[in-house]
C-alpha cells in the first residue's frame, strides 16, 4: 500500500505518486508535474524505490481500480454523472497501465516490443508494407519539379529551405502570434496563458514543450539541424497553438481547476495520454488553417527573406506524409526485429528520402530509452484524431478539453 493510499489520498495521489517514483528510474518520464508540492518532494526526498516494488505498487493500483477505490478522498460526494465517473476510472486505469509497462521492463520483465506499445499507448503497432512507401514515392516524383534521381532532387529542394538560425525568432513570433489569435477565436484561451520559445541543440527530438503549469509553457527548438521552413508553422502549431500548450492550459483550468482532477497535473510518457496529445497536436495546423496552410504560411515567411514554394510544397504535402510511417518502421526493425542501427539509418534514409544525417538522428530517437515505443503516438495518434474530429472544430475542442483513450478515438 502507497502511502497516498495509507493517508486517504485516494487512487489519484496513489497514480501520482507512482508516476514520479518510476519517473526517478527514467531521466524525461515526467514530461510535466504540477500537482501537490507535498508529492514530490516526498518522492524526491525518499530513497529510490526498487523497480519492482513499483510493479507491486502499480498493480495494487490497479486492483484497487476495478475494485472501485475512491478516486480521491471525497469522491462520494463528486458532481458528475455515473459515466463521466466510469470514464475517468477508465482514463486513469490505463495511464496505470501505461507507467507499469515501464516499471516493469526497469524490474528486468521481457516484454515484447508490440506488447510494450499497445500497453503504452494503447495501439498495436504494425509494419506498413514498403509498397506504400513506393507508391508514396512515385506522388512525389510527379509532384517535384527537375529531373535527375527523386531523393537527391527531394533532399536538394528540402534543404533549399532552411532557415538562418538569427532568422528563427522572428518568424516563429510571427506565426505564433497569428496561430494563437485563430486559436482564441476558435476554442479560447484561459487569460494569462504564455508561452516563451528558446534555440536548443544536443537534443534527439526537433522541438519539444515543457509545460512549467500555471498556464506556462517553455518550447524549445532544435536546431543541431537546420530548421526548414516547410516545417516551421507545424511546428509552432504542434508545441503551442493549438498543439500541446493550449492542450495544457485547457486542462489545467477545466480539469485541475474546475473539476480538480488532479491526475491531470501530471503527463507521464509512455501513456495513452501522450497519443492523444501527440495526435491532436499534429493535426491542429490543419484545423486552424485548413488542409492547404501554404498561402498563409508565406505571409509570415516572405516578408521576412524565408524561401517557401507554396504551390510545390502544397503538391508535396499530401504526397510525403505516407512516409509518416517510415519511422515507425524503422522502431520495429529496431526493437521487434533487433536490426543493426547502422542498417536502419540506411533503410529510414531510402525510405523517408532524407540525408544521412537526418536519418541517423530520427534513429538516435528511437534508440532513446525513454523514447522508443513513442513513435506510434505521432503516426496512430494523427490517424486516430483525424478520424475522431472528421473536420468539426467542436470535436478538436473534445481533444483538447477532456480525458479520452486511443479506443474513443476508434469508437
């Protein structure tokens, strides 16, 4: 028994506490936490727990659960509906689910990688025929301009579009302005909600958000790579507007501060969460802008000496993003196949049409132990909440608002 559980915390402060236990064994596990102070530093302050005391810990959660445990300590006197209740029992058991799978491969357990995904993430991940990639291939020969081998023309043009480091500030303001004006108007934004960007190298992923709570956000950007501006405003709408930081800070108002449901003051990679973020955040430059963005795009980018083709880079969004799933790929060759790294590069570089060097860092990504399986939260994530939106705003504003599984996604 968890000593959350032992002072009649309830499941959710036993969840908490569990997510920063094993947080402690996994540098970036904890991607967010803003709950009790109290928590933390209890667990930051205690010895490190063995990993398989946490299993025990986790599946003792987990029983409690079904069993019906209070959620929190006044959970019988809680405002909501009898299914809003279940659906968040169920919400929070598979986050258990989730953070277990990782206590339980740190206790040395043999999990196989497609299990260790559908336990995660709540999908089970499955090879995509190199066909499609092929065919994905012979769109983008039709869609490039020039002549000569597609990927050296592709990489050529791709890199063509890199943006000078000094440049980035600007243009990034720019379109954060505009995108966080569109989400305002669209689904609203809690007052004093912030955001601050900063340039960061020697990292695996190109841009990450750090959520500080209070309606924070920090979003770094990579830049050990050059930035390309076909990508700019994507990313600026996945880490801000209307991606992760305007997911959080709804949550934090609706969720925490409304209806205190404190789980949600925590974000624990390696849940059914992180899917749904990652999916929603992909998708919200389409929201926002529609499927062709470009024109708007180039407003911001134009003016400010950015080289952006829109009609080509139009023409060669829809045909590149089958190849999406070349990673995802690559993490089974890697972890479900054992296939040498250096072989993968090779294959994620074929297949992506990227330059060695971009390859080799989307495969330093997945080698991540924290990030291996996290892969299928981009490629099922978008596929899912794409489906699950269907073009209606309101649907999106679901995603962004309230506790939902992978399978409600589905449903």
């Amino acid at each position: 028994m968890t000593a959350g559980a032992e002072e009649g915390g309830g499941a959710v402060a036993r969840y908490l506490l569990l997510g920063l236990g094993v947080g402690r064994h996994v540098d970036g596990l904890v991607d967010a936490y803003y709950g009790p102070p109290a928590l933390s530093q209890r667990v930051g302050h205690a010895p490190l727990v063995d990993p398989g005391r946490l299993v025990e810990e986790g599946r003792d959660l987990i029983a409690a659960l079904d069993t019906g445990a209070p959620l929190d300590p006044d959970s019988g006197s809680e405002p909501f509906s009898e299914p809003a209740r279940i659906r968040r029992r169920r919400w929070l058991r598979a986050q258990v689910v989730g953070i277990l799978t990782t206590a339980r491969r740190l206790a040395g357990e043999p999990i196989g990688y497609a299990q260790e995904v559908e336990s995660c993430y709540g999908v089970r991940p499955q090879p995509v025929p190199e066909e499609e990639f092929a065919a994905a291939h012979r769109r983008l020969e039709e869609a490039l301009p020039g002549s000569g081998p597609l990927g050296q023309r592709l990489i050529a043009w791709r890199e063509s579009h890199a943006v000078a480091t000094d440049l980035l500030p600007g243009a990034i303001g720019s379109l954060a302005d505009d995108l966080r004006e569109r989400t305002q108007r669209l689904f609203g934004l809690p007052q004093g909600e912030q955001v601050e960007f900063e340039l960061v190298t020697d990292k695996p992923w190109s841009g990450f958000n750090t959520y500080l709570g209070g309606l924070r956000s920090r979003v770094s950007v990579n830049t050990d790579l050059p930035v390309l501006s076909t990508s700019l405003a994507h990313l600026v709408a996945h880490e801000a507007y209307p991606g992760h930081h305007t997911e959080h800070c709804r949550k934090e108002v609706g969720l925490v501060r409304r209806r205190h449901w404190l789980e949600e003051t925590i974000f624990l990679v390696g849940t059914p969460q992180c899917l749904v973020a990652e999916g929603l955040a992909d998708l919200g430059l389409e929201v926002l802008l529609g499927a062709r963005p470009e024109p708007i795009v180039a407003e911001h980018l134009r003016p400010l000496g950015i080289r952006y083709d829109t009609e080509v880079i139009a023409a060669m969004s829809e045909a590149s993003e089958a190849l999406g799933a070349v990673r995802a790929n690559a993490a089974w060759r890697l972890h479900a196949e054992g296939a040498d790294p250096e072989t993968v590069v090779d294959e994620v570089a074929r297949w992506g049409l990227l330059p060695r060097a971009r390859a080799a860092k989307a495969v330093e990504f997945l080698l991540h132990p924290t990030w291996r399986a996290y892969v299928t939260c981009y490629v099922d994530g978008l596929r899912l909440c794409r489906q699950f939106v269907a073009g209606d705003p309101e649907r999106f504003r679901e995603l962004l608002s309230e506790q939902l599984l992978p399978a409600d996604l589905a449903a």
